[in-house]
C-alpha cells in the first residue's frame, strides 16, 4: 500500500493513491475498491517485481479475503 499513499511510487500514484481517498466521490471509491479486489485476487498487486524483492509483502490468503471483503463495504453514497 505503501506505494499508493503519500511520498509513493509515481506511477502507482496515478492510478490510486490513498492519501487523497477522501477527496474520491463514492461512485470512483466503489469503482477503485473492486479493482483492488479484483488485482490482489489475481496476484497482479503487488507487481511481480515488487514481490521477487518482497516476499514478505506478499498478502496472504486471508488478507486478500479481508481486501475483498473491505471493499464490498464501500458503497456510491
């Protein structure tokens, strides 16, 4: 997550950055949570690359559950 907030990775920035979440309307929140979902599921986040040099990063199965989870409580309010 770390190089989707503040003082992150620019190119992760661009695509969800964190530390402007608030300032997201519901309707793209909604949109960002399930991509999350969707690319922690598939194992594309954290990059491959990111992974090779971090293994420890790796979520486990039950934090990509708890991911998913988390984003199914975000609604378009």
């Amino acid at each position: 997550m770390g190089c989707h907030a503040a003082d992150g990775n620019k190119l992760a920035m661009t695509k969800l950055d964190f530390s402007k979440w608030d300032q997201y309307k519901p309707k793209k929140q909604v949109k960002k949570t399930a991509a999350i979902c969707e690319m922690v599921t598939k194992g594309k986040m954290p990059p491959k690359s990111f992974r090779e040099s971090h293994p420890e990063k790796i979520p486990t199965a039950a934090q990509i559950d708890e991911i998913c989870k988390w984003s199914e409580t975000v609604t378009k309010e």
